[in-house]
C-alpha cells in the first residue's frame, strides 16, 4: 500500500519516519505498535489451534466409542 506526505502529498518509503521531500513526520505506526499486533495475531492464531486439535480429538474419541459399541 502505497502512502504519501499528508503535508506536501510526495510517495514515502513504507516506514519512512519523515518526509524526504519536506521533511514532515509520518503517521507510520511505531515497532513496538507492529509488534504487539503480531503478537495479539499469533495468540489468536495459536488459540484457534489448540481449539482445532481439541476438536478433533473429541471427534476422534467420539467415532471411537461408537464403532467399540458396534464393530462391523
């Protein structure tokens, strides 16, 4: 996504600080805002896994319980 200079409208490199044209101060989000965005991500990511793997151990569990009640 390209950005621009909100005081001058010049393209700005992707985490330019300031602007090279008219030395103006981005708006770009700091490290330590990108960093705990990734990591909210990852934990929701790794939340929605431990669910995933809860799942299917039940349905495993479930599918085994039927088939020791009827074997075929």
């Amino acid at each position: 996504m390209t950005k621009f200079c909100k005081n001058c409208g010049t393209e700005l490199y992707p985490y330019a600080e300031f602007c090279g044209s008219c030395g103006a101060p981005t708006q770009t989000p700091s490290i330590s805002t990108i960093a705990s965005s990734e990591y909210i991500t990852q934990e929701s990511d790794e939340q929605g896994l431990v669910l995933l793997i809860k799942s299917s151990i039940t349905k495993g569990m479930d599918f085994l319980r039927s088939f020791l009640k009827n074997p075929k």
